[in-house]
C-alpha cells in the first residue's frame, strides 16, 4: 500500500470515528447537562477540524513529493507518516489544552487531556489547579485508582466525610481523627486519636503518644502521665523526663516536681537525671538551687566509679573559676594516683 492510499483509507476511517464520537457525545444528553454537552460537542469539532486540516496537508505533500518522484520503502515510509500523523494530532492537543489553561478554562483543559489524549492524571492535576477538587478526586479515585490524592482533594472540598472514608480505608488514623475534629464531632475524633497514641506507645515512642494527648486531644494529664511511664521504664526515659519538665509553667510547682521526682529515681537513673537538671539549671534562676543540689548528690555518688562526672560540676558553676580549679587539681591528682 502507498503512502497515498494509506492517507484516503486513514481519512475515510477518520470520518467514521467523527461520525461515532458525535454521536457518542448527544447520547450524554441523557445523563449530563445539555450545556455540558454542547461545550464537549464544540471541543470536538474543533479537534476534528485540526486535525482534518492536518490530513489534507500532508495529503497535499504526499502527492507533490510524488510528482517530484520522491520515494522511501514502504513498510519504513508507511511507519513514518502514521508517526508523524499521530504526532502531530498529539502536538495540537496539547497546544489547546495549553491554551484553555492560558485562559483560566480548566475544565476545557481537562476534558482535552482526558477526553483526546487519554490523560487522565494530568486531567486531574487541571482540575485541582483550577480548584474543582470534587471532579478531581473523582478523576483519581475511579479512573487512576489513586486513593490518597482523592482523599486530599475531597478534603480540599471540605467534603470531609468523603475524606474520612477514603483515610480510613488508608489506615491513617490521625487524619481520621484530624477531619472530625474539622466537623466538631469530638468523640470520633478522640476514639482516632487514642488509636495513634496506642500505636505510639505499643513502639515505646512515648514523647509522640504525649504530643498527641495534649496537642490533640487537649489531655494535658494523661500526657504527663505517659511521660512519667516513660521516664519510669527508660522508654526514651530523657527525652521523657526533658518533656514532663517542660510541660510544668509555674516554677514553683516545677521546683516541687524536680524533688519529689528526684526522690524516686533509682541508682541507675541518675546520670540520665543529671543532664535533665542541666536543662532546668539554664531555664530560670529560680530553679538553679535545687538543680545545683541534686546534681552535687549525684557528681557525689558517682564520682568513685565515674571519675570524669566531676567535670559536670562546671554546668553548675558557669561563672566560678575556683571550682574550675578544683576540678583540675583534683583530676590531676587522681593521675598522680594511678601512676604512683
């Protein structure tokens, strides 16, 4: 077959496809708006038209090169024009949907790359540029199967229950939890969130089961109270008794909490509890005495097994030069002790 034959029998079936799509799109009537229909009608031929016009052009360059006797093989020949047909079809919608864009007509935009280039992300993509974000997430949940980039969109659209069920089927729960609290339904929110706390402490991240307790869930005291389990069974235990600390404003009820606290440490908890007092030491002068007390005791304790402890003196002392001293004297002969 030559090129020429091939271009007559490629526009014959062009024109049954045109006659099939038309009446494709009046049979939408049934289902959608009649001004919907009419504006896909329009799209369409105004594509068929570019792209019969695309066709009598090269049907026109055909017949010229062959007059001037021009030839390729034509397997290879057949190949190439079908390629640079199809291409430039392609090209054409592309540069009208660029067009629409250009124009702020998403939807036209969007009706081109899923209708006629059968692009249905980028389709999607217009029409959440555009902000039709219901059309959107029905792009991706039925035609792209894409379940997170619907739920964002239905939540974009404040149609948060559509969201919640999406986030669900998703497992993510704080997001879950997050959508309910949006429509004020607390008590779902809540049952969410204590969901993730579970999940957190079941991985011994007691820090983020607190964060979730108090930014949440607006339960101040059941966050403290999975710190001081932390704290309690070394789960993180530093950042846990840093955190419980810092959940205390009023100082005077912190300085009563370092001691009590203090009290109920155990030996082996005690270095950790030296460097929280550092933190508190530097946080108000208030509590620098209590903070210097317990660290002495501790730099006291363990200063027989853990010689280098007396260097943490000078966190205490930041601005006394004789204790410094001390410290080097002291490490000195120490030295001297083990060379002897």
């Amino acid at each position: 077959m030559n090129k020429q034959k091939f271009i007559d029998k490629f526009m014959a079936a062009f024109f049954i496809l045109v006659i099939l799509k038309i009446i494709g799109i009046l049979a939408q009537l049934f289902h959608e708006s009649f001004w919907s229909v009419i504006g896909t009608l329009i799209i369409f031929i105004v594509i068929a038209a570019i792209v019969f016009l695309v066709i009598t052009v090269l049907k026109d360059k055909e017949r010229n090169e062959k007059n001037s006797g021009r030839s390729n093989a034509r397997g290879g020949g057949n190949f190439y024009l079908e390629t640079s047909l199809f291409d430039k079809i392609r090209n054409k919608y592309e540069e009208l949907a660029q067009k629409y864009i250009e124009e702020q007509d998403y939807k036209k935009a969007a009706k081109v790359y899923i209708n006629l280039l059968q692009d249905h992300y980028r389709g999607a993509i217009t029409l959440e540029d555009g902000g039709f974000y219901n059309e959107a997430a029905v792009i991706y949940l039925k035609k792209l199967k894409n379940k997170p980039e619907a739920a964002a969109c239905y939540e974009k659209a404040k149609q948060y229950k559509k969201a919640i069920d999406l986030y669900k089927e998703l497992e993510q729960k704080e997001k879950v939890g997050d959508l309910y609290k949006e429509i004020n339904d607390i008590k779902n929110a809540n049952v969410y969130y204590q969901m993730v706390a579970d999940d957190y402490t079941g991985n011994d991240q007691m820090v983020k089961a607190s964060l979730v307790y108090r930014k949440k869930m607006e339960m101040p005291g059941e966050a403290q109270k999975i710190l001081k389990k932390g704290w309690d069974e070394n789960k993180d235990a530093f950042n846990c008794l840093n955190n419980y600390f810092a959940n205390i404003f009023e100082m005077k009820t912190l300085e009563k909490e370092i001691k009590n606290l203090y009290e109920e440490t155990t030996p082996d908890q005690k270095i950790i509890y030296l460097e929280a007092m550092k933190y508190e030491f530097k946080k108000d002068p208030e509590l620098q005495p209590v903070a210097r007390n317990i660290a002495y005791e501790i730099i006291a304790e363990k200063i027989n097994t853990r010689s280098e402890i007396v260097n943490e003196l000078k966190y205490f002392n930041p601005d006394d030069e004789v204790i410094l001293k001390d410290i080097s004297r002291y490490k000195t002969g120490r030295n001297k002790m083990f060379r002897n």
